[in-house]
C-alpha cells in the first residue's frame, strides 16, 4: 500500500493535469476502498489550505470542483455509451470524489438553499407588510436629440428613425436596429438605460445582441464605429454575443477598464456600487486592459478588477449569466451581494440592523418570484432574517 505522503503528491498532480495514465489508474485503484473516505478528505482539504488558508475567497475550491466538474462530465458522458470496466471504475471515482469536495465546499464557505423545497430547512418568518413583485421587461430609450422613449410601453415595430437608422421593436420586445441609408451623422449617440427592476435586450446595428441587466445602461453611436472599431459603453451589468467581424474589433469601455473582442460571448459586471468589476468569457477570446495591465481570457476564465488589481480565475461561466436566464445564482457569496441582487431587481432599499451575519450563502432561485418568497428561501437558513416594510428591506442575523 502507498503511503500518505506518495498519495498527496499523486493527487496534487491529478488537481494540476500533470498525472499520466498509470499514475491516474493508480489513484483510482486506490480510492475504490470505503475506509480511505477520511484520507481522501484530508488530501482534498490539505490542497485547498495550500492555496487559501483563510479561506477568505472560494478560489481554491472553486478551482478543485471545477476539476472534478469537468472529468465528471466527460466521464458521465462516456458511461452513455458501452464503457470497459476501467472507465466504470473511473466514473466512480469521480463521483466520490466530487461528493467529498462539495461536502467540504458547503461546510467550509457558507449555507446552501438548493434543495428549499424539501422542507427539510426550518420555517422561515419573514415579516412582510407590503411585497415587492419581480421586475419585467422595460428600458429607456435616449435618442441623440434628447427623446426619450419608454419600450415597455412602446407598440412593436417601427418606433424611431435617426442619422439614417430604423430602430424597432420586434416582436418578443426586443430592440432592433437597422441601417437603412447612408449614416447622416454617425456620431449621433443613443443610451438604452434600464431602471432597478428592469431588464432588456437590444440587436445592436453589427448584429451584435446585448442583454442588459438592472440599472445598467449601453452608450453607443448611430453607426456604432469609432476610429474602425466597434465601441459601445457599459454602466452596470450586460451579457453580449458578439456578431463576428474581423475588420471591426469590438470594444466595450467601463469607467475601470476596456474589453476588446472579434465575436465571442462574455459578461461584464460593472456597477459603480461594487467594489469589484467581474468579466466572465463564454466563449471566444477577449483582451482586457485596465489600470495599465492587460490579460486574455479564455472561456470558463473570469477577470476580477479590485483595488486596480486584475485577476484572472477559473470559474463557472453560467453562474455569471444566470440573470440572463432569469434566475438569482450565488456561489459563496456574502449577504452583502446578495442583497444588492434584491436591490436592484425589486427596485427597493436595503437597511442592515445590528450585526452582519459573516455566513457565505450558495443558491439558486427563479427571479419571477416575489421578493418574500426569495428572502423567506435564505431566511429559511437560519442564518439571516429579513423584515419588509413597504419598499424598505431590514436585514438581521
């Protein structure tokens, strides 16, 4: 039997790709026996203090989970189809794996709410005197002459024509538009903002498709070129599918920094009450540049802007665009970031009384319930409780 010490260091070499076939047979080999569980765990937990020994950030777990996220996947997929008895084997040993490391991802970076509907978490007592219903498809449309356009209330098709572009509405209420002429004055600016509960989608003139988030708002000129580029201005938060042009880059400016793209699909998080700006690359590839230091990313990587500090991390794309989808995502986060997700969607205010509770929170709800159903699921934690007064939220542990 292989002692503890050789056992680590075969593992570490696993969670770095560097393992040959043999050495990844033998890991498997090893772990099929029930009574190494407590081994395995100490190894898994071995690593992630080597990485983040305060455990102040979920880097290091994220970075072992999205490992086993990953062999998982191709290994379930290949267990589809018939497999020798050795993947089976590997499957396996993936699977324990995985159940170990997200054991230890709960017990070590917060409270999980997934499974609220089991009943098996505590009843919540969130007091509500008045709720706030889910935000709704709205934007405000600023034209380069100073007319504002309200698209909630907009009929669907032509709504606008300006320095030689259509802007309609189509029919699913998104913005669209079209040059139909010669751009009469291509330095005409438009700005699509959305209020706190508001959400919308625009079809840039490119083709390009821009999904804004809450309180953000998209700056761009009629003809959408600047100096051969493709440039557009972000406040807020935005997911973009970027239509492919390699004559024209695509830029996209945030106060703290700029994002260049050929055609690719990313998310930026900007808002100015953050203290963080997040870009997360789906697929492509984007250059980003700020504070002097520039990066590329590659899919599944998100850039994190703190301080003028710019790093890059592995991470699960999704969660970044779940907003696209409708849903509130969290992944150890703060009540702190949980609550300006409440904030913004709900259009209400946030008071904390007393003391924060430290606890980290993972979940998923949908964003079409009402705000007392989403605040009852984390109160139902039992680490925070909530008390609603109109359209004023009180925070407590």
């Amino acid at each position: 039997m292989k002692s503890s010490d050789q056992l680590h260091i075969l593992f570490k070499k696993y969670l770095d790709n560097t393992c040959n076939l043999e050495e990844t047979q033998r890991l498997m080999d090893y772990f099929q026996l029930d009574e190494d569980q407590e081994l395995l765990k100490d190894m898994i937990i071995d690593v992630l203090e080597t990485q983040d020994e305060s455990y102040e950030t979920n880097a290091a777990i994220a970075g072992v989970l999205a490992k086993v996220d990953r062999d998982l996947r191709i290994q379930i997929h290949a267990a589809a189809v018939p497999v020798p008895a050795g993947k089976n084997k590997i499957l396996k040993l993936w699977l324990q794996i995985a159940a170990v490391a997200a054991t230890l991802a709960i017990v070590c970076m917060g409270v999980y709410f997934f499974n609220y509907k089991s009943g098996k978490l505590r009843a919540a007592a969130t007091v509500v005197v008045q709720d706030a219903k889910p935000g709704d498809f709205g934007a405000t449309l600023t034209l380069a002459n100073g007319r504002k356009i309200s698209l909630a209330n907009a009929s669907k098709g032509e709504i606008g024509r300006e320095a030689g572009i259509i802007i309609t509405k189509s029919g699913d209420g998104r913005l669209v538009y079209e040059i139909n002429e010669k751009v009469s004055d291509p330095n005409a600016s438009n700005t699509l903002s959305t209020a706190r509960g508001e959400t919308y989608q625009v079809r840039l003139p490119d083709g390009s498709l821009v999904y804004l988030n809450a309180a953000s708002s998209l700056t761009y000129t009629a003809s959408l070129i600047e100096n051969g580029k493709r440039v557009v201005k972000l406040a807020g938060e935005g997911y973009f599918e970027v239509a492919k042009d390699k004559h024209h880059p695509f830029i996209v400016k945030t106060d703290k920094q700029e994002v260049e793209v050929l055609g690719t699909h990313f998310n930026i998080s900007s808002y100015a009450d953050d203290e963080v700006e997040k870009t997360t690359l789906l697929e492509g590839s984007v250059k980003l540049s700020a504070s002097g230091i520039s990066k590329i990313l590659k899919p599944g990587q998100q850039a994190v802007l703190a301080g003028g500090k710019l790093q890059l991390n592995e991470t699960d794309a999704d969660l970044a665009v779940a907003w696209k989808n409708n849903e509130f995502v969290v992944e150890s986060e703060h009540i702190e970031t949980i609550m300006k997700m409440i904030e913004r969607w709900y259009n209400v205010e946030v008071i904390y009384v007393g003391e924060k509770t430290r606890q980290r929170f993972s979940g998923s709800v949908s964003r079409f319930d009402k705000m007392s159903k989403v605040l009852e699921i984390v109160e139902s934690t039992g680490e925070a409780h909530f008390e609603i007064r109109g359209r004023t939220v009180y925070v407590s542990k």
